[in-house]
C-alpha cells in the first residue's frame, strides 16, 4: 500500500499512469479547488467553471505527460485554454457571477460588495490581462509560474502585469 501523503504531484502522477486509482484522487482532491476557483474568476460562471474543471481533469487523466515538467502549471493552461475557448463562444458577462455571489454570501454585506466590485473592475480588463492578474493574486503564483502556464516569456507576464495595474488604477480613479 502506498502512502500517498508524501508523494509529489508527479509521484502521484506516476503512481496514477500505473493503475493507482486512489493517487488521482488525491491530485484531484489537491488541485481541483484552485482550477475551479481560478476557472469562476476568469469566466465569471461557477456552472461553466465546473465544465472547463471537468473538461481539465479528463484531459490530465488520459494525457501521457512527462513528469519531469510542471504538471500544475499543464493543468492550468488547460484550464486556461478552455476558458479562452468559452469566452470566445459566449463572451460571458458578470451578470451570473453577481447571482451566484449573492446566493453564496446570503446576506450580502460589505464583503461581497467589496468583491462585487473587484470582479467588475476585474471584467473590465482584457483576457490576457485578466488571467495574470487572478492568477498572480488569487492563485498566489509566481510570475515565472504565470509564464509557464501562459506558455510565454517572463517579460511578457511582467507587462500585462503592469498594463494591468495601471488600467484598474485608472478604473478606480473614474469610479471615485
């Protein structure tokens, strides 16, 4: 029997390829909630967010991936692509997200006004921007990470950063 605790994500990764039912469970278990949550902020939909985490976690379970790469940053940029994909198709707006905020939070008070009002600033940015930002913040990634996930240079994570640091400044500065 294998202690599944003291394995990484690629031992868990091999044990999985293996027939070890039980170490995908433990990678869904670990990184299910941060692709979910990471996949609500970018679309803004909690049931399309459950989609692109459905869609992510099929993919990882029949990839055949060499675990000497970094598999958190591989099942990020599914995730990533999947919302790209879904945000082609139906350029989804806040309007389910504030629904599903309220219902989550019951009696709305300063706290969900408060991420109300990030994720309406957040909306506001473009895709690409938008991503660096939840995944920097939210998903308290290093920039080298983001790159990873982004498939792009570090330089280029550091410029949307910046783009978009300076756009929601400006968007709050027009609120006030």
């Amino acid at each position: 029997m294998i202690d599944h605790s003291d394995l990484n994500i690629s031992g868990l990764y091999r044990c999985f390829k293996k027939g070890d039912e039980k170490a995908f469970e433990v990678i869904y278990r670990v990184l299910s909630p941060g692709v979910f949550n990471y996949s609500v902020r970018v679309l803004g939909d909690w049931h399309l967010a459950e989609d692109v985490l459905v869609e992510t976690f099929t993919k990882f379970a029949r990839s055949d991936l060499d675990t000497r790469g970094n598999l958190k940053a591989w099942l990020y940029r599914v995730a990533t692509n999947a919302c790209y994909s879904l945000l082609r198709k139906r350029k989804t707006e806040l309007k389910c997200y504030e629904q599903q905020l309220k219902t989550s939070f019951g009696n709305p008070g300063p706290d969900f006004t408060k991420e109300l009002r990030v994720q309406r600033l957040l909306s506001k940015l473009p895709d690409y921007q938008r991503i660096v930002v939840i995944l920097k913040f939210y998903e308290r990634m290093t920039y080298q990470e983001i790159a990873d996930i982004l498939c792009c240079p570090l330089g280029t994570v550091k410029s949307r950063m910046h783009q978009s640091m300076h756009k929601l400044r400006d968007l709050m500065e027009d609120r006030s």
